[in-house]
C-alpha cells in the first residue's frame, strides 16, 4: 500500500506541553514503492524542530608573528624589556595578548 | 496528634457541669514564637587594608598640589671633575607638582523614630545604620585601591618596566616551572625604591606557599614548625579577623588581603584581583625630598579633624513622626605618586 508522507505547512504550530498538536498539515508526497506496511492510515507528523541556524565555525586566527613588548615579559627563561621586538609563535602571541603584554608590529600575514 | 478531651459531670473549680476540658497542653498553648533576645548573626568582611597598601595623608582642602623631587635628582650621574682653576659645574633641583582632587563619599540611613520605639533588645537600629554605612564607604574606598580596576591593579596605571608578565606555565596554580620567587625577587630589582611589602589575595597565598620551592625555602630556613604556622595562618584569617602578615627569609613582608565583594555577577570574590602588587611605602608623611611612596590618599580632614564623619541629625519633615538620619562621610583620592617604585606581576593565575 501506498505510505502517505505529510510534513507541516509554514503554520505548523509546536506541540505543547499539554500535548496538543497540530493539524495543519497538507500532503507532499506518495511512496508508490513502499509495501508491507500495515497501518495505511497512518498520518506521520513530524515532531516540530526549532532549528537553530548554526553560525559558520570561524577558522582560529593564527597569531603568530612579530610584537614588541608593552611591559616586562617573562619570555624563553628570561626577561625583556619593554619594547623589544619579539617573533611570537600562535600560542605564545594568544598567552601575551590575554595579559595585554604585547602589541602587534606588522600585520599578521594569515 | 489528637488531644484527649473531657465532658464535666458537674459543676467544678474547673468549669461549669457539660462544659469541655482538654487535658494536654502542647508548646504551642502556652508559648507564642518570639525572636531570641540574645541573638543577632550577621556577616563581617576581612579586615579592609586599602590604608595601609595607599598611606593616607591627611589635607585641609578638597584640592591643591603636592611637590616631588624628581628621580634624576637621585639617579642621573653628572660631570663634577674638573681642573682646579676651571668654572664650576652647576646642578639645580628639578621636582614638578601633581595636583589632587578628594572625591566625596557619604551615605546615609534613615531610621523613623517609631521604629526606633519597637527596637528589639539587642537591635539598635542606629547603631547597625551607622555600621552598614561605614562598611559601604570602606567597601567602595577598598576597591578604589585595590578592586578589579583599582588604582593599584590595574596595569596602566604603573611604569610599564613595572608591570612583569609571566610566561605560561610559570604560573602558579599548577604551571610546570612556576617559580613564584624568582618572580617576586625580579620585580624587587626592577623597582625604583625598596620594596616594603608585597600584597595578594588569599589565593594567591594559598598558591605561593604550596609551591614546592617555596615550601622548601621556607622550611630550610624556618623549620617546619614556623613554616606550617604560617600556612595555618593564611588559612585561618577568617577566624583571628586580624589581617595576615607573614615573612618569607629575603623577602619583604608578604600582606595578604582577604576580604570579599559581590560582584557585578552575583558571585562573592575577592577584591584584589589574582595580581602581585609590590609597593613602596615608607612611614609616615614624605616631608624631606628624599622619600617617596608608590601611591599616598589625600584625604580631607574635615570637621572631625581625623577624615572620617559619621552623625545623625533629626529630619521632622519625613514621614508622620520623623526620624534620625545617620549619616557617614569622607572625601578622598588615591594618588599614585611613584608608579615606577613598586611592581605588578601578571600572569599568575593562567
């Protein structure tokens, strides 16, 4: 037998708590190829998902590159100065600039 | 639970003949709830320090200028050889002045003179006004000075050669090569003036004195008794309610302050921010040239004479009977004087 396939129209209100559903609902599709299914009248409602539009995963930022210092940093063992330049790796660059330690001095090429 | 009952047959002291007599009295028959005489709880900060981390001076105008001498005058080498018969070299005292403005504080509590009239045996409504108050201004003047964006821990307000930021994994809850004295004995060097006393929070004590090296430090030159008295003593500030000094060998005195605020969140967290804050605090009001402090408070005398005003005065006009209002005030501004002298390490919490 042929397997009704029924999706919610536009209006389609959520069900609630109290289990009140829709019945907005309008025919979309038939399956012709669909057999063995003993409950012909079956009217599948799809549970009404909020989809929540996912935001595009930014690419971490690489960091990495050159700075000078704003104050006294503790860096490879020792001190520096303020002012000294220095090439920063990513994670080296993010832990100086949490603590707002260092200042870019050129763009960072990525 | 059912209360047993009886019909008397007669007439009796007790009561008319038929009339009804229950025979249990429970709590609730002969006591009417009541709040307990002798009891009053509340909550008490740490003792507040901000006095002592900024000294305070005491003015007679709300604004005016004070004069410092200026480090060259102490540091900056000049040419005094010459040749017996030639000019004489000349160096004149250079000092500059910095102007204070006392921002005022006050706030006042309201007390109805009929409320005043049903006060409870132990509370006297002035009394806890007068103390709500006075712990509102020290609590704003506390994280004036050392709060998250206080005078002294926020990073802008010193010589950026004074502001130490550790690398990862040097800090000091759980990173790999903390070396927390290390730490400590570089900002010492980088100070323009001896360091007096250098100040965390509670955590932050905590942390350093679990540290393996400092542990080990201070048992090879305390013993393990003093060593542990004075963990004992980080840990136990809240119960003495005495502010916490303790003395590591070749280290300033390490102060460490605990008290607590609400913050923006909700949350209860320490005021002093997860900083080090190293400081120049000779004793007493600089009045020579030749001393300076990492920050002073101007601080109006006012009609009291000592900075601090706390009175009450009767307001007719509100409400139906009137009141008192109690009223605590003062006006000052922390300064800071030497910002190369001292030191902030960042970093320490990662």
């Amino acid at each position: 037998m042929a397997r009704t396939k029924v999706k919610a129209s536009e209006g389609t209100k959520p069900a609630t708590a109290e289990g009140t559903e829709s019945t907005e609902t309008e025919t979309t599709e038939t399956d012709e190829g669909s057999a063995g299914d003993e409950d012909d009248d079956e009217v599948l409602t799809p549970m009404p998902v909020k989809v929540q539009p996912k935001a595009p995963k930014k690419p971490r930022r690489n960091l990495g590159g050159v700075y000078k210092t704003k104050n006294q940093i503790r860096f490879n063992g020792d001190y520096q100065a303020v002012g000294t330049v220095l090439t920063l790796t990513d994670e080296e660059a993010r832990h100086y600039l949490k603590f707002g330690a260092v200042e870019a001095v050129e763009e960072d090429e990525d | 639970m059912e209360r047993m009952t009886i019909t008397l047959a007669a007439d009796s002291p007790v009561g008319k003949a038929g009339q009804k007599v229950t025979l249990e009295l429970t709590p609730a028959d002969v006591h009417d709830p009541a709040e307990i005489p002798s009891y009053l709880a509340g909550y008490r900060n740490w003792t507040y320090r901000s006095d002592e981390m900024s000294k305070v001076v005491l003015v007679d105008n709300d604004e005016d200028k004070f004069r410092s001498f200026s480090q060259d005058d102490a540091f900056e080498p000049v040419r005094v050889k010459g040749a017996l018969t030639g000019p004489i070299p000349e160096v004149d005292p250079r000092s500059s002045l910095d102007t204070y403005k006392v921002v005022d504080r006050y706030i006042g509590s309201f007390v109805p003179a009929v409320t005043e009239l049903q006060r409870g045996n132990n509370y006297q409504p002035r009394m806890a006004a007068a103390r709500r108050c006075r712990n509102a201004l020290m609590l704003d003047r506390e994280l004036d000075v050392c709060g998250p964006a206080g005078l002294l821990t926020t990073a802008g307000n010193w010589n950026a050669d004074q502001v130490h930021t550790l690398a990862a994994g040097e800090n000091w809850n759980g990173g790999a090569s903390a070396d927390p004295i290390a730490a400590l004995q570089h900002a010492i060097e980088a100070s323009a003036q001896p360091i007096a006393e250098i100040w965390m929070n509670q955590k932050l004590a905590h942390l350093f004195i679990s540290n393996s090296s400092v542990r080990d430090h201070m048992r090879q030159l305390l013993g393990d008794g003093n060593a542990n008295n004075i963990a004992v003593g980080v840990a136990n500030m809240a119960a003495s309610g005495a502010p916490i000094d303790f003395m590591i060998p070749g280290l300033p005195p390490i102060k460490v302050l605990a008290a607590k605020y609400k913050n923006a969140s909700g949350v209860l967290t320490y005021i002093m921010p997860d900083y080090v804050v190293l400081l120049t605090t000779p004793p007493g009001v600089p009045s020579d040239g030749e001393e300076i402090a990492t920050s002073y408070t101007f601080r109006r005398r006012g009609p009291s004479g000592v900075g601090v005003e706390a009175r009450e005065f009767i307001v007719e006009g509100r409400g139906p009977h009137g009141g008192t209002m109690v009223v605590v005030a003062m006006a000052d501004i922390a300064k800071m004087t030497g910002s190369n002298c001292g030191g902030l390490i960042n970093g320490v919490i990662q």
